[in-house]
C-alpha cells in the first residue's frame, strides 16, 4: 500500500482542523445570536405588556360588568400594532378577558404554565407553550391606580419560530465570513504543507521514525539518565534510564518543568551563563546522583540544556549494608573479647590454686553460652543471623543487659525480596537501637521474635528503654531525628529505609508497663516499594 506524502497529510488536517473550529465558532455565533435575539424580544413583550398594564382603559375595563366588550379589541388593536403574536389580558382569577381566537375569550388560561410570580405582582419572562405555538412570553400584573390593588395581569408574546426567521437572518453574513474564512485557511494549509516539507528536509514520517528509533536506541545503550531541556526549563527529552532513577514516566513528564523531577539542578544557570557544569552531587526522590551539566549552543545562542547524571543510591545501599556487616564483626569481636576476659579469669583461679573455682566458672559460662545456641539450634538457619545473633547476645551480656530470645522464633527461608545482608542491617539496627535505648538504666532487657508465618516475616524486638515521644510519630524513620542525645537519626532510618525497598512495613508502641516495642512485618512474596 502507497503511504501518504506528509505535505498531503499536513494539508488535509490543517483543512480539517479549520473546519472544524469554524463549524464550532459558527455553532457558537449561532447560538449567541438566538440568546441576543431572544433577550431583545423579551424585553419588546416586557415593554409592550408594561404599557397595557399601565392602560387606563384596560384598568377601567377590569372594574367593569362586561371587561371582554372593551379589553378584547383593545389587546387585538395593539397586537397588530406591535406585530406581537398575542396580547392576552386575564383577571385574577386566570380568565381570558382577551385572546386572539375570539371564541375562547371567557375560558380559563392552560393550567401548565407558572404563574405564581405575576399573580403575586410580580413582572417576569420566560419560553412557554400553552394553547398556541411554543413563545417567549411576558406577563405584568395591573393594578388598580385608585387602591393598588393587583386586579389582573398582561401576558405578551412572541412565537418562537418568528424569532428564529430573525436570527437566521442576522446570521447569515456571519455564515457567510466563516464560509469565505475557510477558504482561504484552505489555501493557507496547502502553504504550511509546502513549507513543512522545506522544513523536514524532504523527509517522509517513516524517515523520521526511523532517525527517531536510532536517537532512542543510541540513548537506551547509554548506561546514565539524560535529559535535555529547553530555555525555558521544560523537559523535552528523557532517556529511559534517566526515568528509571527518578522513578518518572518518559511520556508523563515531557514538557514539564524540570524542577518538578529535578529540584537541585543547575540547569537555569547554565543556560544563562552558558558554561557547563560537572560532577555536581543531587537528592533526587531516593537516589543520589552526579549530574553533569551542558548547554545546548544553536547558531552562537543557548537554546536549552542537557543534564546527565549517575545513581549512587545503589553504592550507598551497599554501604549501608557493609554498616550493617560491621556491625556483626563488632558484635563478634565483643564476643572474642568476653571470652578472652573469661580465660584469664579462669587462668588467675588456676594459679591462685582455686581449681574448683575455676571449673565451675567455667561450666556456667559454657553452660550459658551453650543455652543460647541450644534455643536456636535448628531455628535459624541462616548462619550468618544466627553468628549476629549470638555476637550481639555476647555483647548485650558483656553490658549487663539480659536478652532474651522468643521461644517462637523460628527463620528457615527469607522472603523472596530480602538478602541475608538485608536482614543483617535490620536486625542489626534494631538491636543496636535497643543497646543504646536500655544503656543508663536499671532495668537492662531486651527481647526478640524472629518468626517464619506463611505470608509474612515478622520481627519484634522490645526494650525496657524509655518510651518514644507521640510528638515524634513516624518521623523517627526519617534521617537525622533521633530521640538520643547524641544520636545520629540514622539506623532506625536505614531499616525504615530497606523496608520500604522490600515491601516491609515497620511499627512501635509504648508498652504501659514501661519500654517500646517495635514491629516489623515483611512480605514474602515479590513486592517493590510503589507495590
């Protein structure tokens, strides 16, 4: 099949478009015209009726024996005069006291219509059909000028398909410019066609989608977001790497400014000062990047700009997990030093000659320590949690602190979602939260439950610590708020952090009793931070 030339495509609808928004402005005048129209011959039945009202014959009629002998002729007298399609005067009763079929002068007006507002002496118009044609009516009250009383009322009227005869005729030259308009948008559009054809280069749209796709692909193959805009800070172009980062769609955010995705970019400035900018750290959403900065220089004139930038949120992720790790050697190495600190008692007891001493110190030690890997013996089975476990119940004992394992903690797989370096900088962080929250008082306890349920992995961990301040909320997640004094706001924001990363959610509650409780579940199946 023979593709369209573009200039045809062009041309055919830039002729549709101008058809189109000439049809819509005739419509429109149209329309317009018929309200005008209408609201000049509501005003003329409103004036006509007003006069009538204000007729001393009629007036004088109305007080009379026979009304209709005097009002009838009278209302036809000025129908004719003013061209109105009726002049009908009743009493308050809604009698017809004049009509323009004579026959039913004497007979009660069509009950339909509303009437309310003139029997109540009040002047309004409005578009009714009653016995006659569909018309734009008024209707005056009159009163009595002796008393003042309201003894009857005027409706005036003009029928509707008069007024629309008027409108086509104040219509048609109207018409007729927009006919005379669209002929020469006609030949405008076969002009543009011609032009934009210059313009492209001769290029026909399958040229251009496939120089388009080649502009993708070689964007796609680069491994750093870019996206360029123009003077006015407006994206024009994203990669889908760039997208990928700031967690955007392509198609979404094209023409927007970029602020809105980039708030910390230099982009305004390079455009204005023409000079590039490099290696230049940006926060943006979650991730943290290096952003390089070029203006795009057209004919010795900045047209726009284009930033590139690298994730680095993927090498700090790694760091906070190698945090988490160090964590572990610590614990381990506080486990070494608690050991060696049991040897050289033992050692001291030997050589002072308590050798009983010196054996029952050394069970209970084996015996409390062999406690511990006893309970979790064959419940965990990752063993680099169950070596962070127990470094860090060496660490807690070597501080006076009593830990105290759930007897439900039970971790045989990890969700689907979750590392072991993942759960490591978890529980490392809570823990070491809870070491630092029991520190400076009496009572030293914390507790934990690692539990495998079908659908979740549910983690608690309680410390005999001091409650956390309601004002706090959930901002005790977020960087840099801690509720320690010489704390860093860090590792309750790291574990918030990683969970929203894996699905998790993370809770705490003051317990009455005294302490804070943290919950944690996790899903197991496959579920990302936007779910």
């Amino acid at each position: 099949m023979k593709k369209i030339k573009l200039q045809y495509k062009i041309a055919f609808l830039s002729i549709v478009m101008v058809c189109f928004a000439l049809l819509t402005t005739g419509i429109i005048v149209q329309k317009t015209v018929a309200e005008s129209v209408q609201d000049s011959v509501g005003d003329r039945a409103l004036a006509i009726a007003q006069v009538v009202a204000l007729s001393p014959t009629v007036q004088e009629a109305l007080l009379s024996d026979h009304p209709s002998a005097v009002i009838q002729p009278f209302a036809e007298n000025w129908r004719k005069a003013t061209g109105a399609a009726f002049v009908i005067v009743s009493n308050m009763q809604q009698i017809r006291l004049s009509y323009p079929v004579p026959d039913l002068v004497g007979t009660p007006l069509a009950p339909w219509l509303d009437r309310e507002p003139v029997l109540r002496g009040e002047e309004f118009v409005y578009i009714g059909k009653g016995n006659l044609s569909p018309s734009i009516r008024a209707n005056v009250p009159i009163f009595n000028s002796a008393t003042g009383k309201q003894i009857g009322f005027v409706s005036v009227g003009f029928y509707l398909n008069e007024i629309d005869a008027v409108t086509r005729e104040t219509a048609t030259p109207v018409f007729g410019a927009l006919l005379l308009t669209m002929c020469v948008c006609v030949a405008g559009a076969a002009l543009l066609a011609q032009n934009v054809k210059r313009a492209t280069f001769g290029l026909e749209p399958h040229e251009i989608g496939r120089l388009l796709k080649e502009k993708e692909a070689t964007l796609t193959a680069i491994r750093e977001g870019v996206v360029a805009v123009d003077t006015h800070s407006c994206i024009r172009l994203m990669n889908h790497e760039a997208a990928k980062i700031l967690g955007a769609d392509v198609e979404a955010w094209c023409g927007k400014p970029v602020d809105m995705i980039l708030p910390n970019n230099k982009l305004k400035q390079v455009i204005e000062s023409g000079q590039a900018l490099y290696n230049e750290e940006q926060v943006v959403v979650d991730a943290t990047i290096m952003a390089n900065s070029v203006p795009i220089i057209l004919d010795n004139k900045v047209v726009g700009a284009v930033v590139s930038f690298r994730d680095r949120t993927e090498m700090t992720r790694l760091a906070e997990e190698l945090t988490g790790v160090h964590r572990f050697v610590d614990a381990l190495r506080a486990q070494t030093h608690e050991f060696k600190n049991k040897l050289h008692t033992i050692s001291g007891l030997i050589q002072l000659g308590r050798y009983d001493e010196a054996v029952n110190y050394a069970i209970d030690s084996q015996v409390s320590q062999e406690g511990l890997m006893n309970q979790l013996s064959g419940k965990i089975k990752d063993s680099v949690i169950y070596g962070l476990l127990l470094g860090k119940a060496s660490e807690m004992k070597e501080k006076g602190i009593d830990f105290e394992i759930d007897p439900e903690t039970y971790l045989q797989q990890l969700p689907v979602n979750v590392s072991t370096g993942d759960l490591v900088l978890i529980l490392g962080n809570l823990l070491q939260n809870a070491i630092e929250a029991v520190e400076g008082h009496e009572n030293k306890c914390i507790s934990l439950l690692l539990c495998q349920n079908i659908d979740l992995l549910h983690i608690r961990v309680y410390n005999t610590g001091p409650w956390v301040d309601d004002r706090f909320g959930d901002e005790i997640y977020k960087r840099g708020v801690t509720t320690k004094k010489n704390g860093g706001g860090l590792g309750l924001a790291m574990v918030s952090e990683k969970l929203s990363f894996v699905g998790g959610v993370i809770l705490h509650r003051n317990i009455s009793e005294g302490g804070v409780e943290f919950d944690i579940s996790i899903p197991y199946t496959r579920v990302t931070a936007d779910g």
